[in-house]
C-alpha cells in the first residue's frame, strides 16, 4: 500500500513515462544491491545445519537489544542437531502426505473448493477495482489511484484487530466480501444519472472490503490446511483463483 502510495508520487514529481520507469530501476537496483546486506535468519540457518552462523547471528541479536549473551546458547543450539536427526527418523516412519490428498480426503476437498472460490472472487474484485480507475474520474486518474492505494492501510488495520476479537476470520471474511459486493453492486441498482462522487466513494468502499479480505484470507486458509499440506494447498489456491 505504502509503495503504490510512493508511485503516485514518483509519477506526480517525474510528469512523464520513460523518467518514470527509471526511478523504478533504480529502486529496484538499490534493492538487489541492498539484499546482500540483510542477515540470515538464524532459524533458516539452523535448519540448514549452519550453527556457528546461527550463534554468531544470535550473539550480534543480543548485543543490539543490550541482552547478556546467554553462557550455554551455543550448547543449546547444537542440541538441536540430535533433535532434527530424531524428527528426521520419525518422519521416514511415517506415511507422506500427497498433493493429492487435496482432493481425495472429502473434508480437505470442500476446503480447497471453497478457499479457491474465495480467491477467484478476490482478485476478479480487486484487479476489477484497480483496471477502473481510469473510468472513475477523467480528470483526476492519479488522484483517485492514490485513494485507492490509501484505502488499504485502515483497511488491513481494522481486519487485524476483528479477526483477534470474537468475530475471528471467518465472520470477518464474510463481512469484508459482503460489503465488497454491496458496494459494486450498489451503483447499478440505483438507476441515477452519472455521479463521480457517487461512483467513486463505491468504488473506495468497494476497495476497503476486498483489501481485508485479502489479508485475511491468507491468514485463514494456511490455519485450515494441516502443516504437511499448508503449502500446497496454499499455493494450488492461489495459482487457481490467479487464472480464474
């Protein structure tokens, strides 16, 4: 939201096209150049086996939170090892589950179809919202990208704190879709002539709604697949409602 936010900008103070894309390649170089200096997490590293690394990342951690280094944080880390040579045993012994139990296993079949369907009408919803900002107002194509861009920041907001308190994910899915829909639907049930506050406050509305739903939908979707089958069903969902 932040970075659609800063393109507006970029493209208000450049005023053309070819300056424009510039700025974006030099941002994304700065970026690539930028990557080499972020540090490893030392979570990957352990488990990639790289534990002088983790320890040495965990110490540089401690140092600039002004933690006492703990005396036996490297014995702990090493007892890891034999942990993961257990787990490691464990899972040889168990069965593996398939990507296609997606789709054989009846409970984790409507799951997906209904995950999917989700999907499909968020991004139909959101790219449908984003395509129409030219037709908002011909006068004021940045100033209504920039709206649109905005919108998202309270919305993803306000979703984070309903889906901690009772309504939890799945009632504020609903709500989120529901008012999505009322508010894309409403200009053509309301025979009225052309209105470009009208239009345009449905269409930020309308933007508001599907910006939740798209947090929370990844949220709630990776908590109802089992961990041995979160990424794939995650990821078959998200690749289906993307052609959809």
């Amino acid at each position: 939201s932040l970075g659609s936010c800063s393109l507006t900008l970029a493209l208000k103070l450049t005023g053309n096209w070819v300056t424009f894309t510039w700025v974006q390649f030099i941002v994304t170089l700065l970026f690539i150049i930028a990557y080499k200096l972020i540090p490893e997490s030392p979570s990957w590293l352990i488990s990639k086996k790289r534990y002088d690394e983790a320890y040495e990342q965990l110490v540089k951690i401690c140092r600039f939170n002004n933690r006492k280094v703990p005396d036996d944080l490297m014995i702990n880390i090493m007892s890891l090892e034999s942990d993961d040579e257990d787990k490691l045993k464990q899972t040889m012994n168990e069965k593996e589950d398939s990507f296609f139990d997606l789709f054989m296993m009846p409970g984790l079949r409507s799951k997906t179809l209904m995950i999917t369907i989700v999907f499909i009408a968020c991004i139909i919803g959101y790219g449908g919202i984003v395509n129409n900002t030219v037709n908002l107002e011909a006068n004021n194509q940045l100033y209504n990208y920039l709206l649109l861009s905005f919108i998202d920041l309270p919305s993803l907001f306000i979703c984070w704190k309903l889906i901690n308190t009772r309504l939890g994910r799945r009632w504020t899915n609903v709500i989120t879709m529901a008012l999505c829909g009322f508010a894309l639907i409403l200009p053509g049930l309301i025979h009225r002539e052309y209105d470009e506050y009208f239009y345009t406050g449905c269409t930020m509305v309308g933007k508001f709604g599907v910006a939740g739903t798209f947090m929370i939908i990844y949220q709630h979707s990776s908590e109802l697949y089992p961990t041995t089958l979160r990424n794939q069903g995650l990821g078959i969902t998200a690749t289906i409602g993307s052609i959809g």
